[in-house]
C-alpha cells in the first residue's frame, strides 16, 4: 500500500504541477483591457469607395487586438472629429478612448499617352487619423498626403495607396496607443 500511495502521490503531481504552471503564463493574466471607439471611415472626398473604406477600417482595426484592447465599431461621424464629438462618443460608449479614419481628398484618374498605348493613373490621397485617449486627455491628429502616378495596373489605384499612408499614421498612433506585439499588423 505504502508503494501505492506514493506512485499516486507522484501521479498527482505531475498531473497537477502543469496546470499550475500554465496559469501563470502571462496570456492567463487577467488584462485590464483598454476599450476603443472605431467609428467607420469617413469618406468626406465624394470618392465613397466600399471596398476602399472596409480595407481601412479593417487596416485600423490590426492596430487594436484583444486582450490589451476592446474595440467597438461604430457608425461613421456625420461631424468633423473634434475633440467635442471625440469626447462624446468616448462617453456615451464608456470607453478609453476615440480612434478615426477620414479620407479628405481622392483624386484617381487615368491619363493615355499620346506617344505610346499606355495608361497611366493618377493618384492623389489625404488622410487624417483623429485620436482621444480619456485616460492621459490627449487629443491629436495626423496627416498623410501621397501622389502617384504609375502604370495601370493591379498595383495602382487608391487602395495600395491609402493602405499606406494608414501604416505611416499607424505608426504616428503607436506612441498614444502602443501596439501589443511590436511588428507587421495584418
């Protein structure tokens, strides 16, 4: 019985011992998420691209993940994202903070060369993140401007472009609300 006992005894600790260790990992730590408002794009060009819109929300959504933040998505602001409506919004949801998207000026035309059977298009972009973070009462803005003109192709456009000039503002973002894990957002 003595021999028995203790190969229980092992048993149970070896069965034990495991889960206890993985309770401690940090990813079993309760966080103290931090909850963000993302309002839809707001298209204020007259370009109302849905696709364009939903890959910039979903670009800014990356920067946001569970569980060091909460995000709740919201309609687009019908007002310009001052730090009034900012505030209000951050209230009435009963969150930390506002991030949003504009979209001010989209310009994308296809330009045929005279000399060659080329198009080309032309794009011009400007994007405005607007942020506020209640807990610091920190509110900001950031600006992107890109212009191109490239081949018509897959790779030309608005889309490629915008997703750009939104990791340039991403990375402005980073030092009021700081990515979980440091490298590419997807």
């Amino acid at each position: 019985m003595n021999n028995f006992s203790r190969f229980l005894t092992t048993l149970l600790i070896l069965l034990v011992l495991p889960l206890i260790m993985l309770s401690y990992l940090p990813s079993a730590q309760a966080y103290d998420s931090t909850k963000i408002i993302l309002p839809g794009v707001s298209d204020r060009s007259g370009y109302n691209n849905p696709a364009l819109n939903a890959a910039l929300q979903n670009k800014l959504r990356s920067q946001f993940r569970f569980p060091k933040y909460e995000t709740s998505l919201t309609a687009p602001l019908t007002v310009a994202p001052d730090r009034t409506s900012l505030e209000k919004i951050t209230a009435d949801q009963s969150a930390d903070g506002a991030v949003v998207v504009e979209v001010n000026f989209l310009q994308n035309r296809m330009i045929t060369s005279l000399f060659d059977d080329e198009s080309y298009e032309e794009t011009n972009l400007t994007l405005t993140l607007t942020y506020f973070d209640k807990k610091a009462g920190q509110y900001g803005s950031f600006k992107a401007n890109r212009s191109v003109t490239l081949l018509s192709s897959v790779d030309s456009g608005p889309l490629p472009l915008a997703v750009e000039a939104l990791e340039e503002l991403l990375n402005r973002l980073d030092a009021v609300f700081p990515r979980q894990f440091p490298g590419p957002r997807y």
